[in-house]
C-alpha cells in the first residue's frame, strides 16, 4: 500500500496526497483562493497565543475583581446574620486578648528549638507558622501557642485541634 507524501501515515489518495489534503487543495483552487500558508513554528505559535492569553487576562483582570466584589456583596447581604456574629467574634478577640504577636527574634528562638524543623513530620522544609490552639478556636496569637510546621503539615492540621489532628494523621507522621 502505498503511503502520502503529506502525511506518512496515511494512505496514498491522489497527486501523493492524502485524501483530506487533496480535497483542501482541491476545493481551496475550486473557489479561486491562494493555496495555504505553511503554519508558523510551534515557538511562534506558543508566544502568540501567550501573549493573546496575557492580553485577555489583564483586560477582564478589573471585571473579574468587580465581579467577585459584588458576589461577596450579595452573599453578605444574603447571610447578615453570619457577617454580624463573625464580626463579632473578631472585634471581641482584638478587644479582649490583644496579643502582641510574635517578633521575629521569639519565631527564631521558636524554630532554633524545634531545630530548623517541622513539629509535627519533622523534616526540615520551608516552615510556616502554626497555631496549637486556632485562633478561630480562641487561640491567641503568641510565641506559647505557635510552633513550625510545613506547608503540608500546617494545610493538613487547618483549625482541628491538636489532639484532634494527631489523631487523624498519627500513624503516618
């Protein structure tokens, strides 16, 4: 069996065409049209489309914000009762137990302890903080509440005390 000079893996049609690429070319002289440009590089292609995307983005970037904006809007007008108790809760937290936080000499003393380590896998990976007691559990934010933790680890843990993390996870840390 013969094989198409345009596409190798196809069989041979007519004029060493395939069938779908002679019926191109037929069809394209048919209506009077100038025969078809070879596509650009993939490269060129590549940058084209990346620069379109990049156009597009950045074009409905304010769109999307106003868009998310006013969605946030009608949930809070949708939800009053949620928005006030967890104003709430936050004003209450800022007004009774101001913390100082934690200064960048104590998180240094506090990841020299653990020494460079994630508390809870113990590997040495980029560490964030983490709140033993959340604070959306009524932890303060305060060096005797914070330890290093992992990205995974920290992302795993959320707002589940730690009793309640160490349980689900015991076995594979």
């Amino acid at each position: 069996m013969r094989m198409a000079e345009c596409c190798p893996d196809k069989k041979y049609h007519c004029k060493g065409k395939c069938y779908r690429c002679y019926m191109r070319e037929y069809q394209r002289a048919r209506l009077g049209l100038s025969p078809r440009k070879p596509a650009a590089p993939i490269e060129v292609r590549k940058a084209r489309k990346s620069a379109y995307e990049r156009q597009r983005y950045y074009a409905d970037l304010e769109s999307t914000r106003a868009g998310r904006r006013e969605s946030g809007r009608r949930w809070r007008a949708a939800h009053p009762e949620t928005v006030r108790a967890a104003t709430h809760r936050r004003r209450a937290r800022m007004r009774d137990g101001v913390s100082p936080g934690v200064t960048v000499d104590e998180w240094s003393e506090i990841v020299a302890a653990f020494d460079g380590k994630c508390a809870y896998c113990r590997r040495a990976r980029k560490l964030t903080r983490d709140h033993v007691v959340p604070i959306s559990k009524g932890g303060r934010d305060e060096p005797s509440n914070v330890v290093p933790a992992c990205f995974s680890c920290n992302a795993s843990k959320g707002a589940k005390p730690l009793a309640e993390f160490l349980q689900r996870v015991g076995d594979s840390l």
